[in-house]
C-alpha cells in the first residue's frame, strides 16, 4: 500500500521542471544532490528492478541537472576545437562527441559531450559547473555561451526498448538515428531535440526540450511507454549500468584539474583511457603540448577494469562460515590494488553486475601493472579484518551490447 | 610585404630608446607611431589655438645618464632647464613651503612651519638618497626568472653587490622594512609640519590609485626618487618635455631608424606561437626577427588577440592592476593669475596642493568609490612662464595633474566625470588665486577615460600598470614576461609596464633593447 504524495519537505534545492511527476513517483522519497537539485536515487524501494529496467525494458531518466551550455556565433566550432582534445572541425551538424578537455598542463578539468545542433550552434554538457572556464577562453573569440540547465529540461530514455517507445510518440520514425548522432522530432506539438547518447551503454536517447514542455514529454514517454514496461529510474541503477559500461565519473574516478589541491590529484585523459580522445594532429587546443609528452612519453598510470575473481573470495568468506558478501550497489570507496605487497593502484569504483554476474570496479594502475590479464590482490574487508583477495585486469567494457551502437 | 629586424610599435620615449639602441647596433629597424608625431606621454602639444602644453609629463626628474651619453641627445637638441627648479606648496597664513635642490633652502623654508622638521630635513634627504641608492643598479637588472631561478639569472644580481657593500646590510634590512609601508608611516617616524607631510606624502602617491595611508606607498615614493638628487625633484626640458623625445626620434633616425608616424599597428602577425610581424590599419603587412612593443602589456597582446594565448597567461595579463585616477587639466588663460601665496618664481616650477597629508588621503577617499575628488591633490605649473612660445603673448597655460578621478565611474558617465574635475580643479585654484576662474580662454580635461583614448593607456595607467609592490621587478608586468620577452616567441616589451616601471627614465627601453640584442 503507498500513499499518493509529492515531495513536500522543505528544501534549498532546486526542482527539475520534472518534480511534479518524480516526487510523485518516488515511493523511496530518497534523493541526493546533483549539481543543486533534488535528484531520485531510487523510485522503489530498492533499485533492482531499475537497474534490471536499463538492460531489459525502457529506463527514464530525469538528467536536467546535467550541466548545459549553449555556444553559439561565427567562431563557436573554433572555440570549442580550441578548448576540448577532439576535433570539433569535424563533427558534422546532428552529430555529438564525448570529449574531455583540460588546462593547459594537460590535465583533465571535466568530460562531457558536444552536440553539433545547427551551423554555429553547440550545445556542450559537463559534470560541473563551467561557466567561468568558458568564457576565460572565449576572450578574443565571436561566442556568446549561456546556461542552459535552467532553460532546457532533459531526460534519458535507455534500454532495448527505448527505440520502440520513441518510435511510438515521435512524428517520424528515429530508426535510422546513428549512434552519436542527434535529431529534432515532434512529439505531439512539442519540439524535442532527440541524441542517440547516453550514460549506460545501451541503446538509449536523451532528449532535450524547452523545460515548459517538461511534463507533457514525460506523460507521453510513461503513456507510450507503459506497455513496453517503461520505468521512472534513479542514480543507484545509474551508477551500476555506468560502471558496467566503462563510464568514468568526475570526482569519482577522477578529480578535477580545477580543483585538485595537489597536482598528484589531476589524471590526463591518457590516464583516464580516454587517449583515443586526445587529437594530436590538431594543430592548436588547451594542453597540447602537455599531451603530447604524455603521448610520447607515456604516462605512469592507467585506467582499467578490474574484475574481482570468485573462488578466491568465495573461499575467504568460507573459512568464518558466510557466503560472500557482494555490494547490493555500486560503491565509490578507494580501495587499494597490491602486487605481492606492493601497491600497485587503487578501485575508484564498483559494483557487482547482476547481468555479467561478475564483481567489476573501475581502478588507477600502475602503467607496468595495466596489462590485460594482469594479476592483482583488492583489499576487501571480510567480517571487520581487511584481506585481499585475487582479481585481474580485463577488457572494457565490462558490458557492451551490440544494440548499443547499431541501427534496425 | 617590407622586412625589418625589428619593428618597434610605439613612439613614446621607451619605444624611441629601444629603437635607436638596436639601430645603434645596425639592426635593421621601423618605429611605428599611431600619432601625427611621435612623444606619446612625453609629448609637448597645441591644444587650442596658440596655446601649448606638455601633454602628460611637465617635469622629467630623471633620465639615465647612459641615455644622455650614448645617444649624445644633447648634440640632437635635448637640455634640462634646471633654473629656478622648486615644488612649492602654499601653506597656512600667506606661507608657502619651498622645497628645492638646495638642502639649506629648504630647511629653511621648512623652518616657517616647524624648527624640528628643519633640523630633520638634511637627514632625510640623506636617507632617501641611501634607500634609492639600492633601487638604481636594481633598475638597470633584467629581473631574474623567477621560479626557474638558475645560476646565470643570480648572477644577473651582480649589481646589487654595490649598494650593500656600501651601505651595509643593516641598510639592506631598512630598505625591506620601509619598503612596503604606508607614506603615513613613514612621515610620523620624520616630520610633524603638515605642509611639509603633504607634499612629500604627494610624492608617493603619483599616478595611483591609493591615497597616502595605503601600503606599499613608500615603494612609489622611492620609485619616483631613483636618480635623483633631491627630494621631490623637479626638472624641466628646454623646450618643453616634447623636446626630449624630438631628440631621441632625432637620434634614432641618425641611427638609421625608419620613423614612421600616423602608423597604427592593428596586429600582431604570428606564426606557430612565434610573431612574424605586424599589420597596419590601412593593411600593409611589415616583417621582422623581433617585434617590441612600447604599448602596456593588455593593449599589446590585444594585437596579439587574446585567443592566442594560453589559458594561464592570459588570466595573468588580465589581472594586472591599471586603474588609472590621474587627470590632466590644461587651461588658456587670458593673463597671468594673481596667487595670494605664490610668486612668479613657484609658478614657472611645480606647485602642489597639498596643505596636509590628511588632504591628500581625503582627495583619495573618492576614487574608492568611483567618484570625483571635490578638493583634489593638485600639482600644477605655468610652462608659459618658462616658454614664451606656449602661448599667444601675454597669456599663459597652467597645465595641472589631478588625483582623483577613477577611471571607473560609479553612477556617472565620463562627461560627467569630466565636468566634475573641472568644477573641483576650478574651485581649489580659486581659493589661491580669486577670479583665476574668468580667466580662462580655453581648456582640455583628460580623465583617465579620455587619457585611454588619447594614448592608448588600458585604463588611462600612465605607468602601464599600476606601480605598487605587487607589480615589482620579476612581477612586472606578469611573472612569465618580467624579462621582456613574452610567451610568444620574439615578442619582446619595452614599455613602462615592465620593470622597472613607469616615468621617463627610460630604463624599461634601455634594458629591452639589450635583451633583444642578446636574442637576436
């Protein structure tokens, strides 16, 4: 039995244009911050069946939180080649890059992605908050960037079922959307700007409409969607699906060159595995020549996916006379990886993956120690004392599904 | 597309120096001036008909010797007109401070307000002249690189050995204590006579944006005392200030310096981070090896395009402090003003308004707020009176510098501003000199608005970036360009933005000049 109740406890937060629907919907009422705004974690009481609703139905995502800017004028496509690592003079309107981008020492300040919407109009989104970074090195340039967080609502539609569901309420059939490609559809009388992107490599959409239109896309989605088992869904599914794709987080598995207090703190994209982002032959952008060293040189850490194996652990939890304790969700706790008894890296985070059926986690290794295959010791707490037990570096990502990147 | 070694952009004293020294060592040089003529600060002009007036600068109190010397400026018409040099301050009851070259003079002079700061004077002449003593060789160092201090670049320190051997190290350790402190400060371990704490407080706060009782004001004051003799020094250019910078195009042009004027660089050409040359406002492109520019650090890499430049560099040029609060007034007048406490002799020199060192940092007190100081400091001359020519006979020009009027204006625009300093300029000299006021035939305010326009300066900055501790020696103008050279390859500055900073000593294009030659 539930009761029927938005979300009326007092708050300094801001509400997405979506809260008249999500506070209804959220049973948990648990919420956590997100760039300012009341954020569901889980709608349920436990976030299963999200998580279960990314890989098998239809997932819902209020992402408005999401930070959004609008980059527009004659030099926008230079600014932007100018301030992140991958070449913007080639991303043709309607399509999008994941790009990181850096200072000019060539560490990560914050990734996101840049939607080509029309001839000299962006749209860039990020982690955090950009604005000041922006318009620093805009000076010079024909750009005018403005906030769009508060202009333009967002929501992500993910899962094998989220084609069908848009195909449903769109005016034309989305079939042939690429896979980082975006389009403008109607939906009803509403414009949406519809990209084939996502934060849980599956097949999945996210679209971006003037946040007025808000609740009428959302009753349209769950309207249309139902039949196809469509779910209102929150960060703790998120954070599972985004692990399993491979997906790093900032301030999670990295810290921003921003912020960082000391340098040991910063990552470059080549330690984040994000080398395939970093466009060498692109004569000038912000950190250049930085990257280039780090190329040439190589850089002392890596990012991989560990996969925590299970017999050893099955036996560690064995021997007190428990079966292994798995985390129910992701975590995001440092937890150190030994080489004998060396440390040789550190887990910034990891869940166990109910589709793989695997324990994963995204961890910093030492460049000798990131070879596929490589084994390595993670700590694990077992009943209070701390152990470590087998694990070994492989492929990512952990989850790759060929629907993600295919068309019908 | 013409080929040079080096293309000079701007005519203003440094820009000339810089130009003849590298002319002298048979590089293949252009200056290029925006002006009709070239002077830039240092420039003596008519601003209405038959009336002249030196634009910025009424006293050159130094010039380096070298300069004189090596350049042989006198041979191209250049000479101080040293008679009669006084600043003068008209004080309470008909009595007016002389302070001079001449240290008994003025002890004597100082004597009509307090026996004590009498007897003090010499001694504080002697002092100051000790301090400034280290800051002269300091002045002629390119600045070490600072952090990537090595070996050679302390070695660059060479000529600091002079002074402490001299003066010792516990000088040293004086010089570091008075070094940042307030004027105030400094005057109440001296002086006790208003008139005399007025005038010499003046001395320090000169083209700030600070008044007498902010930090850092005795730096500016011993800025202002480097190669000179005297406190509160005050010398003039026969001929008018103009005269000197005739001399330098003079002899930079006998250098074989091509002088080109009504040539306004619009940019920067660059290849590869490296400047490749310059292009005009009327499109012609110029090459060179090495491109210096005399123009303050913004408005040179606003031709470089601040696009450019690296995310670091950039927000470093864009804090460099500018702020500009100092105004200049010229008046035509009719005929000589009557001054109640001022005799032809303190009027053909300096006089400065300043009966109190609270007067001046009241005067202050304004541009903290954006406004217009109702009773401003002013330091005033009648170069008439030393140049017949600058004026239709029997009239005369008062020319006058104004502390405060900030560059940014709160609740006014920069007419309004404009109105405000004439009304509060007008009114002060009235108070010395009645009906001064209906004698005026002509005027011209400069604000430090109008003074941005005219010359170029980011924020009408005389000393292209304001000369406080903070924008000293390896900090001047930016931490990484403090050597002349900037982040983009044979890119050079020669201007009063670097070290050592502003006037018209010449050291800043002196010392660049040196530098390009090292790298060339």
């Amino acid at each position: 039995m539930s009761i029927q109740t938005q979300f009326t406890g007092s708050t300094s937060l801001k509400v997405t244009p979506f809260h008249k629907r999500t506070s209804v919907l959220n049973h948990s009422q648990e919420w956590r911050r997100w760039s300012g705004y009341l954020s569901a974690t889980t709608y349920d009481l436990t976030h299963d069946v999200e998580y279960y609703s990314i890989r098998t139905k239809a997932a819902l995502l209020d992402i408005t939180p999401l930070h959004k800017y609008i980059i527009k004028g004659s030099d926008a496509g230079i600014f932007l080649d100018r301030l992140v690592t991958r070449n913007i003079k080639v991303c043709k309107i309607g399509q999008v890059m994941y790009t990181p981008w850096c200072d000019e020492d060539g560490k990560q300040i914050d990734d996101g992605t840049v939607q080509h919407l029309s001839e000299n109009r962006f749209r860039l989104t990020s982690a955090e908050p950009n604005m000041e970074w922006l318009t620093h090195n805009a000076a010079g340039l024909e750009v005018d960037i403005s906030e769009d967080s508060e202009v333009t609502a967002s929501l992500a539609l993910q899962g094998p079922s989220s084609r069908a569901i848009l195909n449903e309420v769109a005016d034309e059939n989305i079939d042939q959307l690429k896979f980082f490609w975006l389009t403008e559809r109607w939906i009803g009388d509403i414009p949406v700007t519809i990209s084939r992107t996502g934060y849980t490599g599956d097949l999945g959409y996210e679209l971006w409409t003037p946040k007025e239109n808000a609740l009428t896309l959302w009753d349209r989605l769950m309207e249309a969607g139902a039949p196809f088992g469509i779910t209102p869904t929150g960060l703790h599914a998120l954070d599972m699906a985004r692990i399993e794709a491979s997906l790093i987080l900032l301030d999670v598995d990295y810290i921003s060159a921003q912020h960082a207090a000391i340098d040991l703190r910063k990552s470059s994209p080549f330690e984040l595995g994000l080398g395939w982002t970093v466009k060498l032959k692109k004569k000038d952008f912000i950190g250049r020549t930085a990257l280039e060293n780090d190329h040439r040189r190589g850089t002392e850490w890596q990012l991989r996916g560990i996969e925590i194996e299970w017999e050893p652990l099955e036996t560690l939890y064995r021997k007190i006379g428990l079966p292994p304790q798995l985390p129910g969700m992701a975590w995001r706790t440092s937890t150190p990886l030994y080489s004998g008894n060396e440390q040789v890296g550190y887990a910034t985070s990891g869940c166990w993956s109910p589709l793989l059926k695997k324990y994963i986690a995204l961890a910093h290794l030492k460049t000798e120690y990131a070879k596929e295959g490589t084994p390595v010791q993670f700590e694990v707490k077992v009943e209070h004392f701390r152990k470590t037990t087998s694990a070994r570096v492989v492929k990512t990502p952990f989850y790759n599904p060929e629907r993600k990147r295919t068309c019908p | 597309m013409k080929s040079f070694d080096t293309i000079v952009i701007g005519g203003g004293v440094n820009g000339l120096i810089t130009a003849a020294f590298l002319g002298k060592a048979g590089n293949k040089v252009v200056l290029l001036e925006k002006g009709k003529s070239v002077g830039g600060l240092a420039s003596t002009e008519q601003f209405a008909p038959g009336f002249h007036c030196n634009s910025v600068f009424d006293s050159v109190p130094w010039i380096n010797s070298v300069l004189s010397t090596d350049l042989d400026l006198e041979s191209h018409g250049f000479r101080f007109d040293d008679a009669d040099t006084a600043l003068s301050t008209p004080g309470t009851e008909g009595k007016t401070l002389s302070i001079s070259p001449d240290t008994e003079a003025t002890s004597r002079s100082i004597a009509q307000f307090s026996d004590r700061d009498a007897e003090k004077w010499p001694g504080f002449c002697e002092k100051i002249s000790m301090l400034t003593d280290f800051l002269e060789p300091l002045y002629g160092i390119t600045p070490p690189p600072i952090p990537e201090l090595d070996l050679t670049s302390l070695l660059s320190m060479k000529p600091m050995i002079k002074p402490v051997r001299k003066h010792g190290r516990q000088n040293l350790v004086e010089l570091l204590r008075i070094l940042p402190m307030t004027m105030l400060e400094l005057l109440d371990e001296w002086f006790e006579s208003e008139p005399l704490r007025g005038t010499v407080a003046a001395s320090g706060i000169r083209h700030l944006n600070q008044g007498p009782m902010a930090v850092g004001t005795v730096f500016n004051f011993l800025h202002h005392h480097v190669g000179s003799e005297s406190i509160c020094p005050v010398r003039f250019v026969s001929g008018g200030t103009g005269q000197l910078t005739d001399a330098l195009q003079s002899a930079a042009e006998t250098a074989g310096v091509e002088v080109r004027t009504k040539a306004e660089v619009s940019s920067v050409m660059l290849q590869n981070r490296q400047a490749t040359g310059i292009t005009l406002a009327d499109g012609e492109q110029l090459t060179a090896g090495a491109v210096v520019s005399a123009l303050d650090p913004q408005s040179t890499f606003h031709l470089v395009g601040t696009q450019n430049l690296t995310p670091r560099f950039r927000r470093r040029v864009k804090n460099i402090k500018f702020r500009g609060a100092t105004a200049r007034v010229h008046f035509g007048l009719k005929s000589l003003p009557q001054f109640d406490s001022l005799n032809e002799k303190a009027l053909k020199s300096i006089v400065s308004i300043s009966p109190s060192l609270s007067y001046v940092e009241s005067s202050s007190d304004a541009a903290k707020y954006g406004q217009v100081s109702q009773e401003p400091w002013i330091e005033f001359s009648l170069p008439s009176l030393r140049e017949s020519s600058f004026a239709p006979l029997g009239k005369h020009v008062l020319s006058a510098t104004v502390q405060y009027v900030p560059y940014h204006l709160r609740g006014m625009d920069n007419a309004t501003a404009r109105q405000k300093l004439r009304n509060s300029v007008v009114a002060v000299l009235e108070t010395h000199a009645l009906g001064i006021a209906d004698l005026i035939e002509h005027e011209q305010m400069l604000t430090p608005n109008d003074l941005e326009s005219k010359f170029g300066l980011t924020e009408g900055n005389i000393n292209h970036g304001e000369m406080m501790l903070d924008q000293f020696f390896f900090m001047r103008p930016t931490i990484d360009t403090a050597q002349y050279s900037t982040p983009i390859k044979n890119l050079y500055l020669c201007g009063p933005g670097t070290h050592p900073g502003g006037g018209l000593h010449g050291m800043n294009g002196l010392n660049a000049a040196q530098l390009v030659l090292k790298g060339n």
